[in-house]
C-alpha cells in the first residue's frame, strides 16, 4: 500500500519521470522478506547490490 500511495503521490508531482523508470512503474516488483535477525549484514547488503543490477 505504501509503495502504491507514494508511486502515485510522486508522478502526480513529476509526471516526466513515468518514462524513465522501469516501464513506467517506480519500485521494483519483487519483494524480499526476511528478519534481520536470521541473516548477516552482509547478505543484506548484497540483496540491495544485486537489485541495482536488474
């Protein structure tokens, strides 16, 4: 819900940025859930890395 109220907010705001941003859509559509808790720094940090490549 958050994403989706703030995608909205933000074009509404810069309509321009619709056509540079992946097809149109402002987050990326896949999710990771996990607790930090359960996994290292370091995991979490490549997760992000690996989400600047796709």
């Amino acid at each position: 819900m958050m994403k989706g109220i703030s995608a909205r907010r933000i074009f509404v705001r810069h309509p321009e940025l619709k056509s540079k941003l992946w097809g149109g859509h402002l987050w990326n559509p896949s999710t990771y859930i996990e607790t930090i808790g359960h996994i290292s720094e370091d995991t979490v940090r490549k997760y992000i890395e690996d989400q600047k490549k796709k």
